[in-house]
C-alpha cells in the first residue's frame, strides 16, 4: 500500500509574505446546470456551504463552494471524503445531465498570508485587480504562465489552486514574488 502525497509535501516559504502549499485537499469539479435545484442541493449538502453567486465562494474552514463557470463547481471537501461525497453527489443526481469527478490528485492548493501584503504579491503575478478583491470573491486566471483559481479566506490571505504538474513553477513564482527586498508598497 502506497501513502498519498501532496503535490510538494507542504512545502513553505518566508519572505515579506508566507507561501505554503497546503497538502492534501479534496477536489470535486461537479458540472451541470447551475440553476437545477438537485444539484444546488447536492453541493450544498457535499460542503455544508451556501450556493455562491457569479464569480464566488461559499466557505467553511477547508470545505466550499467556488463558481468556476456557468455550468461547474469546484467542491472543496476533506481528502479523506471525497469518494463518499461523489458517491453521494452521483446518487441524488442520478438522470440529471451532470458531471462529478474527483480532482483531488490533480490540483494543488497554496495560501499565500501575511497581511495587506499578500495582495502585491497576488498582484505582480496576475491580472486581478486586488485592490478591490475582497474575501467572498473568486477568480480563475492565469499566474505568469500558469493557468489558476484564488480566493481570499480573510484579508491577510490568498488561497491559490493550480494544476499539480506546475506546483513548484507556481511555489517559485509565489517565492519570487514575495522574496525580501522585491515589495512594492502600491498596495500597502
């Protein structure tokens, strides 16, 4: 029997900002209409989150709900349920037109903390306004090359996914950016 393994094994950093990669976290993409009750319901009852809004996230400790597009979801649930969970999400959607499929083991999770800094560090790797980001908002789009999803949990830090095969590009850009002596102070 083999130990599952995080992407880089919880790796972290410490610079004018904290960059960690979270270990283990479980991942579903749930696709379908976003409308049909059945499977608001199924989320819902998945997270123990609420149904987020356009370009949202619905999020209790480790679990939530993140809008990715008009007709996905992430579900971010513990590692250790997420086959219960899709099992259960397949049952109460069974003869809907939808989607469930874990994801866990090919995404990594990063935060990203630090205070109001943690923002410039958001800020020199994607084209997201941080000014006015705030906690409660998602966003999909693109750190240097990578292709991501962030979010911020509370005002002091940022929650990044990413494919795993680019989790140590993602962690040495993240470093980089937070590196002693490269702060902006625009943000601040």
């Amino acid at each position: 029997m083999s130990n599952t393994l995080s992407a880089l094994q919880g790796a972290n950093y410490d610079g004018f900002a904290q960059v960690q990669e979270m270990g283990l976290q479980g991942m579903i993409t749930l696709r379908g209409d976003l409308a049909e009750a059945k499977l608001r319901r199924a989320a819902e009852k998945a997270t123990g989150c609420k149904m987020p809004e356009q370009n949202r996230i619905s999020a209790k400790g480790r679990s939530a709900i993140a809008w990715m597009s008009p007709d996905e979801l992430l579900l971010l649930v513990p590692y250790s349920e997420v086959d219960t969970h899709l099992v259960a999400i397949e049952k109460s959607l069974t003869g809907e037109p939808s989607l469930a499929v874990n994801v866990s083991d090919a995404r990594a999770l990063f935060e990203v903390s630090g205070g109001a800094q943690v923002r410039e560090v958001i800020a020199k790797l994607a084209p997201v306004d941080m000014a006015a980001f705030a906690p409660g908002m998602f966003r999909r789009t693109r750190m240097a090359q990578v292709p991501a999803a962030l979010w911020m949990p509370d005002d002091s830090a940022v929650r990044i996914v990413c494919f795993r095969s680019v989790a140590q590009y993602m962690f040495d850009i993240l470093k980089g950016a937070a590196a002693p002596g490269s702060e902006v102070g625009y943000l601040v």
